[in-house]
C-alpha cells in the first residue's frame, strides 16, 4: 500500500510539474502560428494592392486605345448586348 501510494504521489507530483512546461509550450505555438498569420495577411494585402494597380494600368491603357480609335474615325464603342 505504501508503494502503491508513493507512486501515486510521484505520479501527481511529476504532473503538476510538467503541466506548466506544456502550457509554455503551447503558448510558444500559438505565438508561432498567430506571427505566421499575420505574415500572410502581409503578403495577401500586397498581393491585393499589385493586382489593382495592375488593374488601373489595363484599363487606364483601353481608355487611352479608345480614345485614339474614335480620333482615327473608328469604332471605339462597345457592341450593343444581345437580346435575350
């Protein structure tokens, strides 16, 4: 009885004092993973910014094209939709 209540003792006594070395540890990954979000929230919010600016730059360059077909007499309008 006395062997069986020592180990239990041992047993509660090493959990409480590996308990708080998890908890650290699980702190450290969830400070890992938050950094590693906001990373790529960085880079997705570059990414958005580059995709619209490459987006001005296309329609910046068909508002000019159109503006140069209509001096040269062409036709600089869009077709008109089809009926349903």
């Amino acid at each position: 009885m006395k062997t069986s209540l020592g180990l239990l003792l041992f047993l509660a006594l090493s959990a409480v004092v590996r308990w708080p070395t998890q908890a650290q540890d699980a702190a450290s990954q969830l400070l890992a993973a938050v950094g590693g979000l906001k990373q790529q929230q960085a880079e997705i919010t570059e990414n958005q910014a580059n995709l619209d600016q490459k987006i001005a730059d296309v329609s910046e360059t068909m508002r000019v094209a159109r503006i140069f077909m209509s001096r040269a007499g062409g036709k600089h309008k869009p077709p008109p939709p089809k009926p349903k």
